[in-house]
C-alpha cells in the first residue's frame, strides 16, 4: 500500500516556505506508510533517502552564467541554448537515476516548474514526465509571472513548455485562489488549492528551560515589549511600516526584532532599514546571529535559537508584507497565539480575511487607528488572549493537517485508486 515518494527541487534546507511545506507534506505521507526520498542541488535531509545534486542548485555556478544570459534580455546565443542543453541532458540522467536508486512510485515536484530560476532542471524534469508518464504532483509555490525579475527574457520558448508544464501525468496545486485563477486563464491548467498548514491539532512545544536567556542575549530586559518581524529583510516585507509603528507608538520599551538577515535580494534594503529605524528613534535589532534553521550550540559554546524559539518570547508579531505567496510567518503567529498586526496584501484580502480572524488590519499605511488598537491589545491582556485564542480555533479549521490530509489524499487517490 504504501508509495515511495520522489520530492525534487534546487533546494531542501533551511527555512524557506519550500523547505518548510515539504516537511511537511513529506511527515504526513510517513504517517500513512508512504516513503519519501528527497532530489536537490542543496540538501539537509539523511543521505541514505536523498540524491545531492550540486548543479541542480539555483545558485550553482553553471546555472548563474546561464541565467546572467537568459534574464534582462530578449535574444541567446546558440552558445548559452547548448549550455541550457547540456546542463539539462546531465539533469535528466540524474533523475532517471533518483528514480531507479529508490524506485519511485510518484514524483512531487516544488517549486522547480513554477519559477524559472534553474531553466535546465525544469527541462530536464519536464522532458522525464512526458517520456516516463510517471505520476506528478507539481507544487506551485510562486509563478514567473508575479516577479518582475523574469519578465525580459530570452527563454520564452522554454517558459511555456516548462513552467509549468501540461501534460496528463501532472496534478498541479497552487497555495492561493489567485494563483489558481491565474494559471488557469494563462494556460488552462486546472489545478487545487493547498494553502501552507501547521499543526494545529498539537500546540507548540515550548522549550521555556533553553529558551530563558534569550531576551538578555540580545541585550533586552523583562519590560521590554518584544515586536517581532520574522522574516528576512526584502522589500515586499513592508519592513518600514513596523518601524513607522513602533515611533508612532512612542514607548521606549518597545523593540523590533528582525530575526532573519537580507542577502537574497541584496543589502540596500537592510541600508536603508537601518537609517530608517535612526531617523525614526526606533530601537531596532537584527538577531540572525543567535537564529539557526535548528536550535543548538554555537562553535563558541553560545545558544543558537529555531525561530520556533523566539515566537514565546514575543508580545506582538509585525506581518505588513506587500506581497505574500500565502503567509507562513502568520500562520506561526497564530499558532504561537500572538497578536499580529498585518497589511492587507492580495492573498490574505482573497483566502484568509473573510475567514474572520481578528488581528490589526492596516491598508498601505499606519493609520491612528492603528496604533490606538495595538496601545489597547498591549494593555488589556483579556483582549489579546480573547483575540488569539479564537485565531487558534479558525486556524484548527482552515489550516490545520487535516486540511492537507484530505486535499493531498485526494490527488494521491486519482493516481493509485486510495487516499493516504
């Protein structure tokens, strides 16, 4: 009864909301007998049940050269069209290979036929489903079409064939409502909606022992109230807006903790924050040198926190993205039972406010209203815990495991006849 599961990507590691939903995904299905093995160019899963592939990374250096010639311009040369193709020729047959070494029963493709930042891995992938018709689940997290980035390029040709691709052995899930409207019109690819989960059926388990001496760590006291914006440092954060908040909310115990650094995108962002946060008089600190993907001991005998560490010791938890996928860091929140203050991006306007969650709702900007409401949860504990505790029961709901349980199982039954 039980499936061996082939999960392919660039990457598995770290806390990326790709990594992050895999595991996901990949403990459900272990739950119901099914044995997942894992294909990527950056891997932090067992050997034994995974096939590391350098260039099948994004960032690999074969796969930057390409990509400095593909993107920002509307011609390649034949030069970069046979590198394209020999990068994806070599793909190919590590792939035939992932699937005989752990014989395979079905793929699940993340990410890797949704943006196009490895073009040759996305070939390759798409050129072994429609030569193996082996049954593929494709999770869409993000599509080409929402980053500018992608926009000019010289790579149309493979964009349509690949990203994502039609054929008959794929199933294709979406996290959002509006990305499965928009990949229907674009393509006219059908595709279910898995929004990102958590377990909502088990509350957090809260490590308070290992966990004490964070505050005095990054030199923060008792009575400091703890706004914490866990995200990285990029601009679709809306990161200004949490310092715009904690000025306008002029209390010198209030501190934003930023618990992830920039990089994907560059530094200017982090630059201009930091001036920003000067100008604003807001004490603001980035603490990714205490944060690891999982809680340990630093080389120097110092305590490296998880993320999942530091949500207890929050008092409030700053979301005002721009743009969202779907929202992993509020999903968390509410899961850590924190009052969230979010901007209203599209997804969260589409999937998630109607639902009835109740959190301080900003539209593009700090409003009075808003730092009135946030004054009023800080003071009057009954409030917040009456407002967290009925997000964790919306949660539980919406967005619990049963939810992928069911969804997931029913992709799986079209394939093989039973739901997990």
């Amino acid at each position: 009864m039980g499936k061996n599961i082939g999960f392919v990507s660039t990457r598995f590691a770290g806390t990326d909301g790709v990594s992050l939903e895999s595991a996901k995904w990949a403990q459900l299905l272990w739950d119901h007998q099914h044995v997942s093995y894992w294909f990527a160019g950056v891997l932090d899963r067992h050997p034994s049940i995974s096939m590391e592939v350098p260039e099948a990374f994004f960032d690999h250096e074969e796969n930057r050269w390409i990509n400095e010639r593909i993107f920002g311009r509307q011609t390649r040369t034949p030069y970069v069209t046979g590198r394209i193709h020999a990068l994806r020729d070599y793909l190919k047959i590590k792939l035939y290979e992932f699937i005989a070494r752990f014989n395979i029963d079905l793929l699940i493709v993340q990410n890797a036929l949704s943006l196009p930042m490895h073009v040759p891995l996305a070939l390759a992938i798409t050129e072994l489903l429609a030569e193996t018709s082996i049954p593929t689940i494709a999770h869409h997290h993000d599509f080409y079409w929402e980053r500018t980035r992608f926009a000019v390029n010289a790579v149309q040709d493979y964009i349509q064939m690949a990203f994502p691709p039609k054929l008959p052995n794929v199933q294709h899930v979406v996290i959002n409502s509006l990305a499965q409207e928009e990949l229907a019109l674009r393509t006219g690819i059908s595709s279910t909606v898995i929004p990102n989960v958590l377990d909502f059926e088990h509350e957090p388990d809260v490590d308070w022992e290992f966990t004490k001496d964070f505050r005095q760590e990054i030199g923060l006291g008792d009575e400091d109230i703890i706004f914490l914006q866990p995200t990285r440092i990029v601009r679709r954060k809306g990161i200004e807006f949490a310092i715009e908040l904690i000025h306008e909310l002029n209390d010198p115990r209030c501190k934003l903790v930023i618990t992830h650094p920039a990089g994907d995108e560059g530094y200017e962002y982090a630059k201009f924050l930091q001036e920003y946060a000067r100008e604003h008089d807001v004490d603001m600190r980035i603490v990714d040198a205490f944060v690891s993907d999982k809680r340990g001991i630093g080389p120097n005998g110092e305590k490296r926190y998880s993320l999942w560490d530091i949500y207890p010791h929050a008092d409030f938890v700053t979301y005002p993205s721009i743009y969202e996928g779907f929202g992993n860091a509020l999903l968390e929140a509410i899961y850590f039972k924190k009052p969230l203050l979010v901007n209203r991006y599209d997804v969260f306007i589409r999937d998630i406010e109607p639902l009835g969650f109740k959190f301080v709702v900003m539209d593009g900007f700090i409003t009075d209203k808003v730092v009135r409401e946030i004054r009023e949860i800080l003071d009057n504990p009954e409030k917040r815990d009456e407002m967290v505790n009925h997000n964790y029961e919306l949660a539980l709901r919406h967005f619990s495991y049963a939810v992928l349980r069911k969804r997931l199982g029913y992709l799986i039954s079209n394939f093989f006849g039973f739901e997990i």
